[in-house]
C-alpha cells in the first residue's frame, strides 16, 4: 500500500476533555467496530453488544445532563463523534443519533419525576430507543398521522401502525407521537412506550438496498395501554416536540453523512495512490486529481456547515433554518463522493472487495431519513420567504 495513505480528520475540539473523547471513538471504532463492518452488513447482523459497549463508555447519552447519565458535551461535540462512528459503520452512527432523538422528548419535555424515573436508564443504562412518528399513509406530511391514543382513566390506549421505524422491534423504549384530540398538528401528543408493552408487535424488517445490519420495520400498537406518567408534555403539544427533536436529529444526519463521505474518499485516495496504470499512480493524472479535491472540498463544506449549525444551538440561537441547510448539504455531498469513489475505483469499485459500493447504496437513505431533501428545502424556503400562499 502506499505510503501517503490519509490521515484521521483533525477535530477542532474545545477541551482536552472532549478531544480524550475522540480518541477513545477512535480506539473503539478500530478494534470494535470497523474490522467487522463490511462483513456484518452483508449478513444483516444487527451489532447489539456495540451498542451495548458504547453505554457503558458513556457515548449514548452525549448531549444530555451528567445529573440523568449524560456527558455534558456540547453539539458540536457529540456530532464529531457521531461522524466517527458513521465513518466507520452507518448502522451504528445512525442508530446513536436515532437513540439520541428517541431521548429527546423526555429530556426536553418530561416532568423532573419522568426524568429521575425513565432517563438515567434511558442515557447509559444499556437502553436502546426508537422515534416513532411515520407512519405508511404520513410520511413527509407528519401532521396527518392516524395512529390513536384514547384516554382509559388513568391510561392511554394506543392503537395504529408506525412505519420505518429504526432499530424496530430490538428497541427497548419508543418515543411515539399519537392523536389525542383534533385533526392537524394540535391533536398530537408524545408518550414513552417499554418496548415489550403488551399488544406492541413489530412486522418484519424491510428489505433495503443498504444498511441491512439495521433492523427498519413497521410497529404495530394493538391497544397498547400505557399509564398517564408515559405522556411527555401536554396534551397536544406532542407536534412541537417532535419538530424540536427533528432540528437536532438533522443534524445528526448531517454528520453521519459526512462520515460517510470521509470514509469514501480515504478508500478513493488510498486506491488511487496505490494502483498504477501507464507506468505510474492514477493519482497523478489530473482528471482524476481533480475528483478527488472536489470530493474533499465537499466535505469541509459540509463539515463546517453542520459545525456552525451545532454551534448555533449550543448558544441558545435558532437554529433550524441551518439544520435544514446541513442535512441537504451534506447527504447531497455524500451522494456526490460515494458515487465519485466508485467511478476512482473503476470496476473493482462496483464489487464487494471494496467497501465504497457499500457506502454509496448506504448514502441514498440518507436524503430520505429524517425530512427528504424536498422536505429540507421548504423548510429552508419558508425561513427566507415565509409560509407558502394558499
């Protein structure tokens, strides 16, 4: 191999603390994570005990309160990390981010008693979550769900189907946003569900193009009953909750994506610093020298755009608006240079040998997941114009 093999990413990190952090993601990553990647996509090995591992080294609950098990790190942080992990496996950087979306309702909106009771478990207990919001007839029109929760006394009962559900059916809680009153986004609220609840019973997992080693299945709820202190916030505010959880779940999206985006074009400069042709590396002939610095200049394009966003939020400013840009930018990049490093690799580029196949059929999800790039572009339009006329 050659010698001018590409080095980690250097992080910019605030403290000594969250740059330790790093490092042990990269200790992780190298000995747990990556030698086993390639393989266990292929089979469609769900890697539980990673997730597993990482609660118990504290990386699950990042973002949130040290006083309910998180790691008081800082956005901007906590998604360095999470473009580590998606560097090195999709299945295991989404399904951190799709965890942290799945704590965000209770940790932003649950009584303090919620919180000491469900959260501590929830951030570093060796807790796996799941967001439930899509449902098979309300997928970008989010605020048109059907799924029902009736008023029992003291209990809710949930009845409906949600679909493409991450980690379905091998989660152990499911944040879930039902109709309780009215049609439209007022009638929603958002409940915590056990994932072995009575009457809740997961379809078997979609057949996907790419990330086959994470499960994606519908959830159905056959009277589910689940007592009043499982309601975060207020009746009816559960549309609200799920947007604010939505803004930082972009960009965790958006990081993932650029993880993956780093991964591709490390594998194409690797291939193309070592293969030779016409007497010399293919690296040195320009039209293909020219991919690669595009491909990297997308990259920190979106590495910055999604750091500013998560700064943003740090402070305490609106930040949606970027969030929406981030997502867009970088999982459009990440489409861009998966399918550039299969064109550097040429026809061992469409095999299995190499991983950038793999990465490029895992990039496309990602400008579905979490708002399509159509949806992201309203969202965008709307900040810059207002609402759309009727």
């Amino acid at each position: 191999m050659s010698d001018r093999a590409p080095q980690p990413v250097e992080r910019r990190l605030p403290t000594e603390e969250s740059r330790q952090l790093v490092a042990l993601v990269r200790d992780i990553v190298s000995k747990e994570i990556a030698p086993r990647a390639a393989e266990e996509e292929e089979a469609g090995v769900f890697p539980r005990e990673v997730f597993t591992l990482l609660s118990e080294a504290g990386l699950l609950g990042l973002p949130y309160d040290s006083a309910h098990g998180g790691g008081d790190q800082p956005y901007e942080v906590y998604l360095q990390v999470l473009e580590e992990l998606a560097a090195a496996r999709l299945t295991v950087g989404l399904g951190v981010s799709v965890h942290s979306l799945a704590c965000h309702a209770l940790a932003g909106y649950g009584t303090d008693e919620q919180r000491a009771a469900q959260l501590t478990a929830m951030l570093s207990g060796g807790l796996l979550g799941a967001y439930c919001l899509s449902e098979p007839a309300s997928g970008s029109d989010a605020a048109s769900l059907r799924t029902k929760a009736v008023r029992d006394g003291d209990d809710w009962v949930i009845t409906g189907t949600k679909a493409w559900i991450t980690h379905g059916g091998v989660a152990d809680f499911y944040t879930v946003l039902a109709r309780t009153g009215v049609e439209g986004p007022r009638g929603i609220t958002a409940f915590l569900v056990p994932g072995d609840a009575e009457g809740l019973n997961a379809a078997v997992p979609e057949k996907k193009m790419g990330m086959k080693g994470s499960p994606t299945a519908q959830l159905h709820f056959d009277g589910v009953r689940v007592g009043d202190d499982r309601r975060i916030g207020e009746e009816g505010q559960g549309f609200a909750i799920a947007l604010s959880a939505l803004d930082s779940g972009r960009l965790g999206i958006a990081a993932c994506a650029i993880g993956l985006a780093q991964a591709a074009l490390d594998e194409a400069v690797r291939y193309a610093t070592d293969r030779r042709q016409f007497g010399r590396p293919i690296a040195d002939f320009q039209g293909l020298r020219f991919m690669l610095a595009d491909m990297a200049t997308q990259i920190e394009a979106g590495r910055a755009l999604y750091l500013e966003a998560a700064r943003l939020r740090d402070a305490g400013e609106p930040f949606s608006r970027q969030a929406a840009m981030a997502k867009l930018f970088c999982t459009d990049a990440a489409m861009r240079v998966t399918t550039d490093a299969v064109q550097v690799l040429g026809g061992y580029g469409y095999t299995l040998d190499f991983p950038v196949e793999r990465l490029m059929r895992e990039a496309k999800v990602l400008q579905i997941v979490e708002g399509t790039n159509q949806i992201q572009r309203m969202v965008i339009a709307r900040h810059l114009a207002g609402p759309e006329t009727r």
